[in-house]
C-alpha cells in the first residue's frame, strides 16, 4: 500500500511553504499532499528558482494511490490566506488559516482519506496575537481528536525523548507533573514505542527534575515525592523503567546505551540534546492519538524564511518516518 501523507505547509511567512516546496525534489515513498494557498506555493517557488510544477489534488482525492510521489511536482490542496503574506513578515490576520490547515489534515486523516499526518512550523505567537487560545501542535492534536493524552516524542536516530510536560513556563512543571501523570505518559510511551517502533518491552529512562536528581532531597524533594513512586508504579505494572535519574548524566553515551528512550519531565530537558545530536534528522512524534503525526524539530525562521537557505533535512524525515509508520500501521 502506498500511504498517502497530509503535509501542512504551516506559518505562511515562515520557512513552511519553502521547505514543503523543497520535498518536490526528492524521492519519496509516499503519496504527498501539500494544504496551503496554491498561490503563495506559486510565488515562493518562483521566488527562489525551485521551478516546482503543482498539481490540484482535488483531481486525485477520491482515488487510492496508485504511484509515490513524483520529483519535481507538489501535490497541493489549496486553502486561501486571509491576507497576502510576505517572507519573515508575519501577520496575526493568518492565523485562522493556519488552524484551518491543520484542521482539514485532521478530519481527513481521522475519516481515512489520509493515512498520516506532517505539520510544518506554526507561530505559537502569533496565533495567540489574534486572541486564539493556542499552546501548541501537540495539545491541539490532543483536543481535536478528542484524546485524553497526547504525548509529545522527540527522535533522532536511536535517541528517543519523550515530554512529561509540554509547553509549561518552567515554574509552572513541578506543580504539574504527579504520580498519575507520569504513569499514563510512561504507559502510552511503552505501547507505542511497542506497536509502532518494535520495541517489545522498552526500556524506559525517568529523568529526575531537579540538578542530581535532587541530590536525596537536598535539591528539591519532587523526585522522592512524585517521580520515585510514579516508577515504582510504572514497574509494578510491568514497565520497563528505572529512576529518577539525574538528568545530566542521562545522556552520556554509555548510559543511553542501557535504554530504548528516555522520559523527561519538560521542554528543555529534553529538546537541546535532541537538537545537538542531530538538528537535521531530529523528528517530533506525537503519541497517544488515533492517528500518525509527525512533524521537523525546528520552529519558524522568520529570519530565513525567502532566503532559500533553510535545510529542509528534518522535514524530509519528518515524512519519511510518517510514511514508514502508516505503512506498519
């Protein structure tokens, strides 16, 4: 089966549109459909030389795939801007054609006619500029798939690190995280890492929240309050887990070598070593959720956005392990 990949081309004055336009030249495994304004992709095209040819996926939807994805074309969906938009120039006025993006990848992977889902970067900002609620792809795809946890799961390579907690203002993480917590991210991270990664009874690193893990109390007591009893449960359910482990220690080669993933419990435990071992190839999963979505490990670039020097490299993996996902599914 080839899957067919709904690809949201994102934050129309950021990098989005150009990176979705760069995956035209590559050889891909999968059936792309690019959502965003056909002429915006028309003008960022010419704009930087890439000489895609876009094709209008309304005269292929109501078909299977029936052949992957040409080099040199863009499949495209079209979804008209709100207002003309310009290269690092972003405008609050889009932001409900961001969401609207995201909303038509949504309802058509959930009633089948997608197989997976690729996000290219929002502006949380932005968005929250034109008085819409927003904190995240993460906790949106939680809400409108009506899920009751999403968790958010970074890759690269063989390191994979999954959040606690996601898009939290750094004082505010010890207050959320709690045993139940922790034990229901920690059971969605097992299954999944299970069904969709063949990983059969993962091992799971619970990262410590304070320096030392606490340092026995010393440090901060969440580690003997929260993060110790949420492992001895995960444990007695028949997890693979084993902390809380300093953070800082974590990661150091010969330690990850003992794990299939490690849990960490916020944003920026987990996302710089991501992003220093591999900003290329890094890969935001989103687990918990009745459908695949995958998206790159980078924000907007405003300051890039037009220039044609964005490295579309993790979007392309980004899409590739979208497609090997649906394709095991």
């Amino acid at each position: 089966m080839i899957a067919r990949i709904a690809l949201t081309s994102g934050e129309p004055a950021g990098i989005g549109p150009e990176l979705c336009l760069s995956l035209a030249a590559e050889e891909l495994p999968c059936e792309l459909v690019c959502l965003g304004d056909r002429t915006l992709l028309e003008e960022r095209s010419r704009a930087l030389g890439l000489g895609v040819r876009l094709r209008d996926y309304a005269q292929v939807e109501q078909r299977r795939p029936t052949a992957a994805h040409r080099r040199g074309e863009l499949l495209t969906a079209h979804l008209p801007l709100a207002t003309a938009s310009f290269p690092g120039r972003a405008d609050a006025a889009n932001s409900r054609y961001v969401l609207a993006l995201l909303d038509r990848a949504i309802e058509g992977t959930l009633a089948g006619e997608f197989d997976a889902l690729v996000t290219a970067p929002v502006h949380k900002g932005v968005i929250n500029d034109a008085g819409i609620a927003f904190t995240g792809h993460t906790e949106y795809l939680q809400e409108r798939t009506h899920s009751e946890r999403a968790v958010m799961l970074l890759t690269s390579g063989a390191l994979r690190v999954a959040l606690a907690t996601t898009h939290l203002p750094l004082r505010a993480v010890s207050d959320a995280i709690s045993v139940e917590l922790l034990c229901e991210v920690a059971a969605i991270l097992a299954r999944e890492l299970a069904t969709r990664f063949a990983l059969p009874a993962p091992r799971i690193a619970v990262c410590g929240l304070n320096p030392h893990a606490g340092e026995g109390g010393h440090l901060g007591d969440e580690e003997q309050r929260i993060i110790g009893p949420a492992v001895a449960q995960m444990r007695a359910a028949g997890i693979r887990a084993s902390g809380p482990l300093p953070a800082d220690t974590v990661f150091v080669p010969q330690v990850l070598a003992r794990f299939d993933a490690v849990l960490a419990m916020y944003h920026d435990q987990a996302l710089p070593v991501i992003k220093h071992a591999g900003f290329e190839s890094a890969v935001n999963v989103t687990l918990g959720l009745p459908l695949i979505r995958t998206s790159p490990d980078h924000g907007t670039a405003f300051d890039l956005a037009g220039t044609g020097r964005a490295d579309p490299s993790s979007l392309i993996a980004a899409v590739r392990l979208a497609s090997s996902l649906a394709a095991q599914r």
